[in-house]
C-alpha cells in the first residue's frame, strides 16, 4: 500500500539548526522546513556542502541516557563506537528497560538472551553476538569480537565462552519485574508457542492485543545509537533483549550487520527498533544508508525503507484490513554531514539527540497515520 502524500511529507526536511535553538522539548511536534521539490538537495549534492559535522549523537526513543552519555565521551575525545557503547550501556544496566540487557522481557523458556551489534566507520569493522545468556552488556561484547577476533558474529554458548574469556560476569539477568510479567505471559496464554501456521498468525495478532489489555509487556523494544564526531568519523551499536517471549535462539535484527545498524564512514549510520523480522527480510540499515549515499536526506531515507518493507510484507496477519503493515518499525539515521533523520511505520515512533547542546527526544515521522 503506497502512501504518496505522506511521503511528499517526507520530502520536506527538519531544519536541525531552527528545532534546537527553539529549545523545544520532548513531545513537541515536529518543526518542517519546507523545501520546494526544485530546491530540495540533488543527488549527492550534500557530500559537496560545508560540512555540519559532529558531534552528533542519535538513539532509539528509550536512548536519552545513552545520547547524553556518548556526547560526553565525544567531547573528550573518544572513537564514536566506544562512545555509542558507553551510551548504550547505562541503558543495558538500567533494569527499568525491559527490551535490553539487565530486566530485559525473556524468551519463552523464561531466559534472557540478548543481541548485539557495532559497527566503526573508519575501519569499517564490525562486531556482533546473538542469543546470548547471563551477560548484561552484550553493546560491550561485540565490542570486544569486533576489536579481538577476526569474525563478525558470535552466538550463544561461544558468545557466553567468549564473554568469560574477556572478563566479562556471568549473571542471571531476569528480574523480579520481568519474570512476573514473563510468568503472568504464560499463564494467561498457556496454548502459547511460536510454531505458527496461517491462521494461528491471526491468532497471533489477537493474542497481542489481549495482551495489551492485560497490562503484559510485549515488544520488540530495542536501542539503537549511533554517533558523529567532530572528526566525521561515524560509529553505531545495536542492542536488545529482542522479541519478548520469543522461542529459544531466536535471533532479531540487531546484531545483523546490515539489517539493525550498518555504517559507512562516507556516507553516515542507520538503525532499526521494531520488528526485526521485517528489517532483517529488508536489509533495512543497509538500505537506508544506501538511500542516503544516493542522494536523500536522512529521514527521507529512514521512510523509504520504510515504503519498501510495506511494498513486501505480503503475509496476511502481519496486514491491517487496509493492507498496511500492522506492526511497527522506526528507522534512525546520521548522515556524515550532520543531518539526521527518523521515521516509523505507524504513528508512536520516537527518538533521542544530542547535537553538543542538550539531548531532546523528537517524534519520528510516521510513514502511515
Ligand atoms: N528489533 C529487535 C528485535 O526484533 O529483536
């Protein structure tokens, strides 16, 4: 289902300079600069503008720790990877975050296990580890594949093995508060399982939204951050409990290169939250980054691979009765220049900056309303 006019919207671009010196705060909507069609930036024209550089730091809408954070680092001096990775890291240890690391919502056997990818523009490393249990800083693991070993992702028992060798502490990462929600999970939906066939998708979509009722946290709750510096040097980091209650080893976007969070030190970064099923079978941070290399602004960019995962999600129970896409996915991007952009899916997207200023949360721009 194509949506022509709300992506004419998207044509237009958020004047950074304008947002952030009207000091709003979070929640207020989005200031457009409208950009005539003929004026809007040609193909490849902003590699050749003066550069409005770094520091720039961009996160997921649970990222406003994380922005604040990786600025600070920025500041002092460090590489954009380790930057997003400090950032990410409070919000891993933050047990009130249930989509990542420590209270992150568990798997269905009730075990906790987390994804995580990094990426560092100027080597164009990166590191990833998948499935992995009873560590909470999984950002800081692929941190450690990308600088330690010559893969790119490790998953399960060899990410945890790996993790040990490096220092890192085995816990056990289920909290209170997420394993009553896990347990309350199970108990309402008994029949539950993740072996789908066609018409248990559509059960499935009614199982979500009981679930909303009862009050059961149920997502795919994510932080993305990526970062500029002052130097345009570009580096991101992806990292989540994944899908709540999913089936054991399941492995989301996130940690795939490409799919949760690519970088390409020419261009800039992207990332997704959200289903990462869709942004997996897209390729989605590829193909945003790609979007901008060819020319368009970052949040133009953030909503074409948005269009593009709503062009071929063909399956029935993922669709509303409209034949749109009925579940979310929000994009995030930093282009080398300084300009960054999101978008979502449907309406209820968000997320954080710190241009070397203050950290603001924004609302994503939604590609259906
Ligand atoms: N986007 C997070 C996940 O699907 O695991």
């Amino acid at each position: 289902m194509r949506l022509g006019c709300r992506y004419a919207l998207a044509m237009s671009d958020i004047d950074r300079r304008t947002f952030l010196a009207a000091g709003a705060t979070a929640a207020v909507p989005l200031m457009l600069k409208s950009t005539p069609a003929s004026a809007a930036t040609t193909r490849g024209d902003w590699r050749r503008e003066a550069r409005r550089a770094g520091p720039v730091v961009i996160s997921s809408g649970n990222g406003l720790p994380a922005v604040t954070r990786a600025m600070e680092e920025l500041q002092r001096g460090a590489d954009p990877v380790d930057a997003v990775v400090a950032g990410v890291t409070l919000v891993e240890d933050d047990p009130g975050d249930m989509s990542v690391g420590y209270g992150g919502l568990p798997n269905e056997a009730g075990v906790v296990q987390l994804d995580a990818s990094v990426m560092h523009g100027p080597s164009h490393k990166a590191g990833a580890v998948a499935a992995i249990e009873n560590i909470r800083n999984p950002a800081q693991v692929a941190l450690r594949v990308m600088r330690r070993t010559d893969h790119v992702l490790i998953v399960g028992a060899g990410a945890l093995a790996f993790a040990k060798a490096h220092g890192f502490k085995e816990e056990n990462l289920l909290t209170e508060r997420a394993r009553e929600a896990w347990l309350k999970w199970k108990e309402n939906l008994n029949t539950d399982d993740d072996w789908l066939n066609e018409e248990q998708h559509l059960e499935r979509d009614a199982r979500a939204e009981m679930a909303e009722q009862l009050g059961i946290p149920w997502h795919y709750g994510t932080i993305h951050c990526a970062a500029l510096s002052s130097a345009g040097d570009v580096g991101a980091c992806t990292t989540t409990s994944g899908l709540s209650y999913k089936i054991p080893g399941r492995v989301g976007d996130s940690p795939i290169v490409g799919a949760g969070m690519f970088v390409d030190n020419e261009v800039g970064a992207a990332g997704a939250t959200g289903r990462g099923e869709a942004v997996i079978q897209s390729c989605g941070a590829f193909q945003t980054v790609q979007h901008m290399a060819a020319g368009l602004e970052p949040r133009e960019a953030c909503l074409k691979t948005l269009q593009w995962i709503a062009d071929h999600t063909k399956r029935r129970s993922l669709l509303t009765g409209a034949g749109r896409p009925n579940f979310n996915v929000t994009m995030y991007a930093l282009r080398k220049d300084g300009k960054w952009g999101s978008a979502c899916m449907l309406p209820g997207g968000s997320f954080t900056l710190h241009d070397g200023t203050e950290a603001k949360r924004l609302r994503s721009t939604p590609l259906f309303e």
